[in-house]
C-alpha cells in the first residue's frame, strides 16, 4: 500500500486532537468497529469494518508519537525503533483485536501495544485479501473511509464525540463502497 494512505488518518487526527494517547478511547473505538466488521453480512459493511479499524490503528499510532506507515509490513521490521516479538502476539485480526482489549491501563505496556498495532494493520490487510480484494481495493476502500471521515467536522475537539463530527456536511461511505464491492464481486466470478 502507498505511504498517503497511512498519512491521511494521522493527519486527520491531528487537525482534530491533541496528540495524546487515551487507551480507553481507542479500545472503546476499537471494539465498536470490531463489532461491525464481525457481525457485517455484507461485502460493503465488512470492507466498512475493515477500514474503519484501519483508520483508527493509524490515529492511535500517531497519538502515541509514532510515524503511522512505519508499522505497517512485515519487510519494514527490521528498521523499526521498537523490537516486535512477533511469535509471542496472536495472529489474525480477531486474536489481534481481543490481546489489545485485554491491555489495561494500569498495566499498558506502550511497546507491547506498538508491535501489537503492528500485527493488526498486518491482519486487517490480511483480511482484505481474503474478502476477494487486491491491494488496490484494499487502499480504495480506505481512501473511501478516509474521505467520508475528511467530511466530518475539522477542528480540535476535547473528546471524541461522533454526535459532533457527523455535521451536516457528512458524507457517509456506503453507496462507494457498495460499488467497490460490486466490482470485487464482479472479479470474483
């Protein structure tokens, strides 16, 4: 995938937060979009799910000080700033998901939370292909989610409130990533 797409919810985040990493918030956000992804029935929710989990990881990399597209595959390893201990850390995004769920904040190992970022992006791409998507589908169902967001209101917020993000200038990503899936779809037979 291009470096942009991994640039875009990092600088969303920062023209709408501080640079702080609250681990509640992401968990909340996190099981929220997990939930979605999980129960979708459709190609569109589920590439919805996917994105969306996608855009937040990226936002909490950049919370926690880090350049978001750094963590991203398993070839960039070796210039990390961080050791990963890859075979310690569950593999798909369902064992990804629960590990970081189980974090808590008394105990937050930020390191551990890194590399485990790191496996979840790693997964969420993995998910993408086996819905049927190329890595080309896979940036333009982000990019979809990406502009949808871009949509939502831009200024630095106290919190996280999608009641005051969703104005009415909110585009929502459906009717694009029913096409998207459409074509997908298509490939597929």
């Amino acid at each position: 995938m291009h470096q942009s797409i991994y640039e875009r919810p990092a600088t969303w985040n920062a023209h709408r937060y501080k640079r702080e990493y609250n681990h509640e918030l992401f968990t909340d956000m996190l099981f929220e979009e997990y939930t979605e992804f999980t129960e979708a029935k459709t190609l569109p929710n589920k590439l919805d799910g996917l994105a969306d989990m996608f855009f937040i990881s990226i936002g909490a990399l950049w919370k926690l000080g880090e350049t978001p597209y750094t963590y991203l595959y398993r070839q960039h390893q070796p210039v990390l700033k961080y050791p990963l201990e890859v075979p310690a850390y569950p593999s798909g995004v369902i064992g990804v998901v629960n590990r970081i769920l189980e974090l808590g904040d008394s105990t937050l190992d930020l390191l551990q939370l890194r590399g485990l970022l790191a496996c979840l992006l790693d997964s969420i791409n993995d998910e993408f292909i086996c819905l049927g998507c190329t890595e080309t589908e896979a940036e333009l169902a982000i990019t979809i989610v990406c502009d949808s967001n871009d949509t939502k209101l831009a200024y630095n917020l106290k919190s996280h409130d999608k009641g005051d993000l969703k104005a009415d200038g909110f585009i929502p990503p459906n009717k694009r990533l029913q096409l998207l899936a459409e074509a997908i779809q298509d490939e597929e037979v």
